[in-house]
C-alpha cells in the first residue's frame, strides 16, 4: 500500500461512526500498516500535505491563529502555509543548510512556528524545538551537546540565544528573529523568498526532529524522530483524539515540547483538517481560552488536567461550544474533573497517554464514549504493541498486578517509536532492553482491560505540563556556596499534580533560615527556566541513601506523600508563595 493510500484510507475510516465497527476497521488497519514494508523514501510534506491537502483542497483553511489577549486574528490556507514553509526552505538553503543540517526553533505559539515546523519535513532539516522559556544555562549545554546549524528565534529568545551562543563558542550559520536585532537577519527578509521549493528526498529512517528532554541521573537526552516516526505515527495520536477533516482542532501546548507536534501540528494536518493556535504571553486565563474555543468554534480539543483544573474555576457552563471531542493528556487525569466537565458540557474528556519518545500509546479512543472509567486511561493503541512486565522481565497477566509499561519490538517494530537517543548508544540500551523498549512507568490493568497509571519507575517530576529531571534542579543548587547536597522530588499538589520540591543539606558553618531559603529560591531563579525551579525547600541534616551512596528518592517522595496527606510542615520547610520578594510576572 503506498504512502498515499494509507493516508486516504485513515482520513477515510476516521469518519466513520463512534462504535464498534470503527473500532475494528481501525484495528484491521493499524495491523496491515504495522507490517506494511515501508517505502525507501518518504516526504509528508510533499506526498501529503502538498500532494493531497493542497492539491484538492488549497483553499480550506489550515490555521487559525488567536491572540486572546489583544483580540489579533490570522488565518493561513493550506496552500498559503505551504507557501511559507517553502519560504523558510529556500531562505535556510540560501544560507548554506542543507537536509541533515539541525534548525533551532524558539519562538512562542505565533504562525511562524507552523511555517518552521512544516519546512524542517519539507527542506529535510533537524527541527530542534526549544522552549522560550529556557536559560541561557540550559541553552548553553545544548548548543555544545548539538551545536546550531540555524535559529529562528523572537527577539526576547534570541537575547538569551546569543548569550548561550558566546558561552558555547559556537555560532551558527544563519540567524532568523521575528523582529529586528543587531547580528540577526530580520524574518522580513525570509517573506521575499519563492513560495514554492523542492522537497528534500529523505529517506524513511532519516531524523527530521530532536527533542532534548530531562532524564533523572543525567543532563537531558536528544530524543529523535524520523521521517515516518511522527508524519506516520501521529496517525494513532489523530485516532484517540478523533480529529476528521472538517474539524476545527486546538491543541493547548507551548512549542518546544513534544505535544506541540504532536497535536497542534501532525495530528490536524495529516487529516485535512484545521489546526487553531491561541496565544497569551502571561499565565493562562480560563475564561479567555474557553472564550476562544467558543468563537473560533472548536470541534476537537486537547489539553493537560492542570489547563482542566484551571477551567473548572471558571463559569464553565456559559459558552455554547461546539466541542464532539475532548481529550487529555500529560498526566493521570483525576475522576472529579472529568465528573464536573461532563456535568457542564455534556462532553466526556477522554484521557490518553504517550512521551517525547513516541506518538499517542494508550488512550481512551472515541467508540470508548460512555463506557469510559473515570481515571483509567484506556488501552494500549493498535499501532503500539503495549504490555507490562514485572521486575523480572517477565509479561504480566493478571489483573491488578503492577508492573513496568513496556513496548515490545520483536512482532512488529511500531512505526511511532523514536530512532534512539542522538548521540548516548549507552542510554539508547538501558531503554531498548531484549524484545522490550521500557518507558519508565507503571500501571496496571484490572478486570476489564482498562489500564491504570500509578506513576514515573525513575524520578522524573511532572509538573503542570512539564517533565523536570531532578539533576538539574540538583545540579543548579549544589552550585551555591553553601549548599553541601541536595536531592529534587515531586511534592503531591492539587492544582499542578507535583511541585518541584528540593530537600537541602547545608555545608557546615551555615544554619537554616528564612535568608538562606529566599537566596537559593532567588539562586534558582538565576539558572533555571521558571518551571524548574524549586517551589519548597526543606533544610535536612540527611539524605535516605543506598548502601552504594545513591540518594533514595522513591523514599523522599513516599515521605513527603505521607507527610501532605498528614497537613505537616517540616520544621525547616519553606515554600516560594509565602516570599513577597519572589513575586513577579515571571514567578
């Protein structure tokens, strides 16, 4: 079956009925596509979104752009949003990249980051999605781990870009700001480029994105997808969320993580149908979002439970939406907020799962309305071949048992699993372990075949939306002078599921305080993106340790789990709402 036709045959099938003839359509479909031979090469830009998309349907809107605080609007055909990705493309090519050359992308949730995103496929560039909200710190590692070819940047992002650039003693080719600076070429100039251009030939294994995410023992790993990894395995992403061509899709998710792939960009586009960005500079206001998924008339939405949190605060019950599908996805969605957004809207969140490194893997998918277990999410995906196995290795069959959420390779290998750690064969192998590639969490599955998280096997904190590694954290507060050790966990909170949360042995000659709290708090904020900084820090004459001397963070977080559900405060806790001082914008 040729690229083409798998593409016709999903858009074709997801328009089915939610029932169980679309249930197994789709399963008789992800099985012929997961043994399918691949081609050698394979371009989603040119095959799909310019071969289909814009040759049958040029004028159809692709994106619909929302500054919610301002009111601004911009709206992009697919054929225009091919155009200027082709822009980007000659423009990066005029500049001496070439395909395998990386592209840095640090730009907030504006239409260039489409244009970019589709012109790293089209030109066969390496997309590096990077957060705006990093530090030059954070920067400066990656620029020497993965030195940049080109960036596109805002200007606000391209400030602290040349400040890690000159740490790294690394420069790179060419330079794209949206706006104006000094050394930087204005992205006016990329808009007088051809909109039309060749696309690169890339092979199906050939790597078009890396993501550097966090680990828990190491600085972050460079996650890469290819060529078919993300154009094709989005294909199970776009079957949980259930997006159709004539859908009106919005994606809560900031560019520079995986999300913003996966459901803002692939998961919309691969369909035909229309993708929506709303953008805000500050904190999120869950009236604006939900006004705007009102008068934008949004058909299928996904968003994290903390952005669910936020919107039940708010008189959710006034706005006529016009919301078939809504779906979560970043973290265990609690029962009570799927009670109460069902009460109101009378639509289900369905909740489903997946990581940087692949595409959606276990989900609740649309013939699963009204016979959804709130808190369950779901089962494993069709493309996905997911199990669980104990300690041992061995494959869990009974109910109710815990174990490690693995994918197996051996029967097929699924077409949405990432490539390998950039760069780490040694990481690559502590992952990709016999016939398993391990994930690092765990669940359980009971009677039924409804699967349950229980939480991350390593130490990785899930913060709102984000992903924090601990030695980071640890990392960043080791370096004041009077810190002798530290270890990060995640603190149980009701709103962000986990606070980032840093127990601290002092270096002698130094005493805990409220001064030195409020110099570690400010410390952080110096070196870490805002996400990761530590929001309670505990002074502690001792760690939990092995025999080996490896800090026992599982026994932390139980602590620390036993303690928030006791309402106790440690005697030498502090927490950064309680400092005037930290308050800010920024905070």
């Amino acid at each position: 079956m040729a690229m083409e036709e798998v593409y016709r045959k999903f858009i074709e099938l997801v328009q089915l009925p939610d029932d169980e003839n679309k249930a197994k359509a789709m399963e008789e479909f992800f099985k012929n596509l997961n043994t399918m031979q691949l081609p050698e090469y394979f371009n989603w830009a040119e095959e799909i979104f310019e071969g289909i998309h814009v040759k049958e349907n040029g004028d159809k809107t692709a994106l619909l752009w929302t500054d919610i605080e301002t009111g601004e609007k911009k709206k992009f055909s697919y054929k225009e949003l091919a155009e200027e990705g082709n822009r980007i493309v000659n423009f990066l090519r005029g500049h001496g990249i070439d395909k395998g050359d990386n592209f840095y992308m640090m730009i907030p949730l504006v239409p260039e980051i489409w244009f970019s995103t589709l012109a790293t496929v089209k030109g066969g560039f390496v997309g590096v999605p990077t957060a705006t909200t990093m530090t030059a710190r954070e920067l400066e590692y990656r620029f020497k781990t993965y030195p940049p070819d080109s960036v596109i940047a805002d200007e606000a992002s391209a400030k602290v870009i040349d400040e890690a650039l000159e740490l790294a003693g690394v420069e790179p080719k060419v330079k794209i700001v949206l706006g104006q600076k000094d050394g930087w070429t204005s992205y006016d100039e990329v808009r007088k480029e051809s909109g039309t251009a060749e696309s690169a030939k890339t092979r199906y294994d050939d790597v078009i994105f890396c993501f550097f995410t966090s680990g828990t023992t190491g600085l972050p790993k460079r996650v890469v997808h290819t060529a078919t990894s993300y154009p094709l395995g989005h294909l199970s992403t776009a079957c949980f969320i259930n997006i159709q061509p004539g859908d009106v899709h919005n994606n809560l998710s900031q560019p520079g993580w995986a999300k913003y792939a996966w459901s803002s960009f692939f998961a919309p586009l691969i369909v035909g149908a229309t993708a929506t960005g709303f953008y805000y500079s500050g904190r999120l206001n869950g009236d604006q979002y939900l006004q705007a998924l009102d008068e934008n008339g949004v058909t299928t939405f996904c968003a994290p439970p903390t952005a669910w949190r936020l919107f039940l605060l708010s008189d959710i019950g006034k706005y006529d939406y016009k919301l078939r599908d809504v779906v979560s996805a970043g973290e265990p969605l609690n029962p009570e907020i799927y009670e109460q957004w069902l009460k109101y809207t009378n639509t289900e969140i369905r909740d489903f799962y997946g990581q940087t490194e692949s595409t959606a893997m276990i989900g609740n998918p649309p013939w699963f309305k009204g016979k959804i277990k709130p808190g369950s999410f779901g089962r494993p995906s069709f493309m996905h071949d997911v199990t669980l196995v104990d300690d041992e290795g061995n494959e869990i069959t009974k109910p109710g048992e815990v174990g490690h959420i693995v994918v197996r390779v051996d029967r097929w290998r699924p077409i949405g699993l990432f490539k390998e750690y950039m760069g780490d064969p040694e990481k690559t192998a502590k992952v990709f372990v016999g016939k398993y590639y391990y994930t690092g969490d765990k669940a359980y599955f009971d009677e039924d075949g409804y699967w349950w998280f229980v939480g991350r096997a390593d130490d990785v904190i899930k913060t709102s939306d984000y992903r924090v590694g601990p030695f980071e954290v640890e990392s960043a507060l080791i370096e004041h002078p009077a810190v002798a050790e530290a270890a990060v966990v995640g603190s149980p909170d009701p709103v962000r599921y986990q606070l980032v949360k840093a127990f601290v042995i002092l270096k002698p000659g130094h005493e805990p305080s409220r001064e030195l709290a409020l110099e570690l708090f400010q410390h952080c904020r110096n070196i870490l993106a805002r996400f990761k900084i530590p929001r309670i820090i505990e002074f502690v004459p001792e760690l939990p340790k092995t025999i080996s001397g490896k800090i026992r963070r599982v026994e932390l977080r139980k602590l620390e789990e036993e303690k928030k559900k006791k309402g106790e405060r440690g005697e030498h806790e502090y927490f950064y709402e309680d400092f005037p001082e930290l308050k800010s914008k920024k905070s």
